[in-house]
C-alpha cells in the first residue's frame, strides 16, 4: 500500500515560504554574514540590487521565451525579481539564485533564443521600442558573469574526502576522540563513522569539514587529549604527526587551520594563561540552550582546555569537554550578568548565585576577562533573521531556524515551531549555520518547523539525506544528561572488556610525557608560549620541552622527555650524555652552549 502523503518526510520550501504574501517583511541572515557558506567572500560583490539576469518570461505563450529582470532584494540564496518594463510589484517573483534557468544577460543572444516581453506590458509599447528599451535599460547594469555556475559549483568543493580517516569528538564520551572515517560528504558537510565501533546504533556522526569537532592524525596524542583507540594507534598516530608523514587516506595537519595560539598577556597583576581549577562561564555542550557556571578542569598543550559543567559533570571526567582558549563559546564570570543571560548555577549551590560568594565558598580563582580573547566580526546578523541551522543534538539534521538574541559574536538561535529548550547559543561564525537555500542548493533535506511540517514543504526526493537515517546524539534534559554519564560508564566498560588493547587512558598517562612538536609537522599560528618559571633548577620535564621547543630545538626535544630530563638533571648533563641524547654533535654543541649560558644567567 502507498504510504499516506501526509507521512512522508517533507523538507522545508523556502520559495514558497518567500513567495506568500504574508511573509514579505522577513528577513533572512545574509550569505555574506555566514563565511563558510558557499560564495559568502563575494556574495556582496556579486548579488546586488538592480543585477539583471535573462529568465523564463512566464507571462507568454510559449515556453521558450526569456526575458530581463532585475533583483530587487536577496533572501539568503534567493532574489526576488521584477521583469524590466513593470513599475510595481504586481509581477515579482522570487527565484534561488542556484536556479539553472538563471543566465547573465546576453545568454539568450548567445544561444539564439528570443527575448520577448510579458503578455501584461508587452501591448503598452511597439514591438520595435523594446529592443531600445532593453539597451537602454542594460547599458551600465550588472549582470552574473558567465562563470558564476562554475564558481558555485568550485565553492562547493569540500577539502576532506571521501575514505579519509580523521579524529572526531566520541559523541558517547565527549571528553574523547576516536578514530573515524568520511563516508560520505556534501558540500563540506561529512557523514562520519566511527572506527571499529562496538556499538551499531550510535557509530556515526554528522559534522561540517570545518567543524571544531574533528581533528588531524594525531591530535590527541600531541595535545594531550583524551583518546580512546588501540595502543598501536596511539604510537603510530604520534609518530606520523611528529614526522608529518601521513598515508593518503589519513587527515593530515595541513587540512586543517593551523592551531590557534592566545596572545602572551603583559602588564597585569593577575594570572597570565588559564590554569586548572580557573572558573568561568560556558555554553553547556550537552544542552546548548544553556551557559552554565563551569571550571577549567585540565589544561592541555597549544592551549586547548577541558571544561567541567559545576554541578552536573559526572565524576569520572566523561562529560568534560574541549575548548580552545579562544573560543568564543566560554566567557568570563559575570559575562551572563552584563548581558542579561540567564546563568545556570550549579543545583546544589543553594543560595542565590553571586560570583564572589561562589569563588569563596568553592576556594577557586575567576578566568580573568583579560584571557578571553575574541573580535566581534562586522557580521551583521540581527534578531529575528532566518536561516537553517543544524540541530547539534541530532547533527544529521538542518532545521529552519530563527535568530532570537544577539549578543556580540554570540547568538542564540530557535528552531521554528520547537520549544525553546531545543534553542543553541552558537558563534555567529560556526559552520552549523547556512543561509536560506543552502540545503535546496546542495541537496540536503531541510527540516520544516515542527507545528507545520506541511506548510510550505514539498516531501522528500529519494535522493536526499532523508530523517530516516541512523539516529545520532539525542537530546539531552538535565535528567538525561544525567543518565547519559551513566550510559557513557557502562559503554567505556563494554569496549573495554571486548577490546583488550584498547587503551583509552593511553593519551592521559603521557599526556605529561612531552611531544616534541616540530614545526613542520603541527601548524602554529603564533610560536608564544607561556613564558618558563624563572629559576631553571625548578623546571619539569615540561618546562624542559617548552624550553627545546622555544630555542627551535623540537625536533630533538622527545628523548630529552623519555629520559625524563627535568631542570636540574639537565644542568648535570655531560657533554657525551648530550651526545647520547641528541645522537648528533652540532645540536649537541648548541643545547650545551644554551645550557652554559642559562646557568650564567
Ligand atoms: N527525535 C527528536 C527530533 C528533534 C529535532 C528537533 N530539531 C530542532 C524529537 O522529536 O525530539
């Protein structure tokens, strides 16, 4: 039997949605306002009011005739347009800028077909005075250039490929990575599969190419980062980002941006780089709509940092999760406050919340705002502006979405027709959110709002990433996230006992040990490093690596770490010891010489 119309999955129709009358004074987040979003670079260049483009005259006879019309406003990838020779509105029409029957002027000329006026206008003047009419209206105008299909097309070319292994945030335990491969990919957004996945159900994961999610080969092991992966990888992994040689198949560093660094801080009293126990505020990554009260549980190398939610991370670490130090989804306490958020406190600090009671009562230190780095991009995105977003707690899904709260780089985004516990603060730069008409451009299925799924929705060709596909992360309520950690326990112990060279603390037992990290192999945008304690006698085997990578000894810092070669065993070092260690005389010379000149000093 058929199954019922109104049950098939539907996707979102935003050419019906412009096209009725009722919504001519919404306003959609621009393509430019969006950079990873195709063309966004030259979207204003391109697209502008007044553009001419030769289209289907729908106001004939016949179907082959084509006419001039000009752009009068742009709604994400869609323009609306009025055919030359109409005065009002009366004959507007709303048409995706992606659309084959769109051409530059001169395309009819080119292929020989015929440019004919529309039925209403076309007795108002002589058949002779539209050609003039048009020259005289062309002459000086803006047309597409005639590579614009080509550019489309060339913009939409994702980086990453299909087959190629990469490490991706373990979405059953996000304080982890695993090792995961590309199935398949679409205009940069990725269907992922996780390696040697025990559990069926939840093994895949959606993502963008430039999501902070995913990783190069390696990237644990050289940040410090939890990873859950055999032994063998682990080694393997670190060896080939170290030597920056990687198999065709395998991600490697220079995909990806180069790791960001935070700029050294001078002049303040207080302290200079983020340290563990720190507190601060940051978007809950397993229930966006919020931003909790928090603490920077861990430190890692390159200044990434784990992030404790207070009061509901699970004891065993599990739920910790990665933030770069520039990220603009943590902020400094009071942050919320200022800008009138509601902040979530931990439920069993009971008395109302006071950020200077708080830091007292838990003995913790606040993140100064002075570490919280980040320029507000001229993105001019404002509230109540549409687009598609996609749902972070089901990643396969792009939904219409709005635009609620705008709050410098930050946004809070609702999806239409969903309560507004399914809202996200987001960076107003995330990869997550497309413009209008970006899932009909590169055929992805756009979830309708929720209490109209049949309003201005057309069902779902066979052909497009259809909600019927594997279930990825659900949603997660406060209680939820609470069995979550527990699920999480039970899953790392299943893997464990089924996969004896498992190691998932293997990156946390040498995440002390040091990587030498040499500069060809790791991208660094700014060599800064957090500056070294003063008296070198005091040094760890850290701050021994730290001092190697800074004197561009890196490539020769690792044995220095194996031997675990901390500051005063470095002053007793003698000179065939140092031989030993660097296997070569002229670096050994160097390191000696620097050596000498640390204890002069
Ligand atoms: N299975 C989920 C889908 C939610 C999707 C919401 N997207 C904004 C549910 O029905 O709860």
């Amino acid at each position: 039997m058929q199954p019922k119309l109104a049950n098939k999955p539907r996707c979102f129709d935003w050419l019906a949605y412009l096209s009725d009358p009722q919504n001519a004074d919404v306003s959609c987040v621009q393509v430019s306002s969006l950079p990873y979003s195709p063309l966004a670079d030259i979207w204003n260049q391109l697209i502008n009011d007044g553009l001419k483009v030769e289209v289907k005259n729908t106001d004939s006879n016949s179907n082959s005739d084509y006419w001039i019309a000009s752009v009068i406003k742009k709604q994400g990838y869609y323009v609306r347009l009025r055919y030359e020779g109409f005065n009002d509105d009366s004959k507007d029409f709303w048409m995706a800028i992606f659309d084959p029957e769109i051409h530059p002027v001169g395309f009819c000329a080119s292929m020989g077909r015929t440019l004919v006026p529309p039925a209403s206008i076309a007795n108002l003047r002589q058949a002779k005075d539209w050609r003039r009419f048009l020259q005289d209206q062309i002459v000086g105008a803006c047309t597409l250039p005639d590579t614009f299909r080509d550019q489309l097309k060339e913009s939409q070319v994702s980086r990453l490929k299909r087959g190629m292994k990469l490490e991706v945030v373990d979405k059953t335990r996000i304080s982890a990575v695993r090792l995961a491969h590309v199935e398949s990919i679409i205009a940069g957004r990725m269907h992922i599969r996780y390696e040697a996945g025990g559990d069926h159900l939840a093994d895949d994961f959606w993502c963008h190419q430039n999501s902070l999610l995913i990783h190069p080969i390696g990237w644990a092991q050289l940040i410090g980062h939890e990873l859950r992966a055999t032994r063998e990888y682990a080694i393997e992994s670190r060896r080939k980002a170290i030597q920056a040689s990687f198999d065709d198949n395998e991600a490697a560093w220079t995909l990806f941006p180069p790791v960001k660094r935070i700029p050294r801080v001078e002049n303040v009293s207080g302290p200079t780089c983020f340290t563990q126990g720190m507190k601060l505020e940051a978007i809950d990554p397993l229930r966006l709509s919020t931003i909790c009260v928090a603490t920077v549980t861990k430190v890692l190398r390159c200044d990434y940092l784990m992030i404790g939610i207070d009061g509901v991370s699970s004891e065993d670490g599990s739920d910790w999760f990665c933030y770069h130090a520039t990220s603009p989804c943590i902020f400094p306490p009071g942050f919320c406050k200022e800008n009138n958020i509601q902040l979530y406190t931990p439920s069993s600090y009971k008395k109302e919340f006071d950020w200077d009671e708080y830091l007292q009562a838990t003995e913790s230190i606040a993140a100064p705002s002075y570490l919280f780095h980040r320029e507000v991009p001229d993105h001019g995105i404002k509230e109540g502006d549409l687009l598609e977003a996609v749902d972070l707690m089901e990643p396969r899904l792009i939904c219409v979405a709005t635009v609620v709260r705008v709050v410098g780089r930050l946004l809070r985004i609702h999806f239409n027709g969903w309560e507004d516990n399914f809202d996200q603060w987001i960076d107003c730069e995330s990869p997550d959110l497309y413009p209008a008409g970006w899932c009909a451009m590169v055929g992805y299925s756009l979830e309708p709002p929720k209490n109209s799924p049949g309003q201005y929705s057309t069902p779902v060709s066979e052909s497009r990433h259809s909600r019927k596909k594997s279930s990825s992360r659900g949603r997660v309520s406060s209680s939820k996230r609470r069995k979550i950690a527990t699920k999480v326990k039970e899953f790392a112990g299943l893997s464990e006992s089924l996969d004896e060279d498992s190691d998932s603390r293997l990156s946390n037992t040498t995440a002390h040990s040091s990587i030498a990290m040499e500069e060809s192999s790791v991208p660094v945008e700014s060599t800064e490093c957090s500056p070294l304690p003063a008296d070198p006698y005091s040094w760890t085997v850290d701050d021994v690596e730290k001092f190697l990578v800074k004197n561009n000894f890196a490539n020769l810092a690792q044995p220095f770490v194996d031997k675990k070669i901390d500051g005063s065993k470095l002053f007793k070092l003698t000179d065939q010891e140092l031989n030993a260690l660097t296997c070569k005389v002229g670096p050994a010379l160097k390191i000696y010489a620097l050596i000498q000149s640390l204890r002069g000093s």
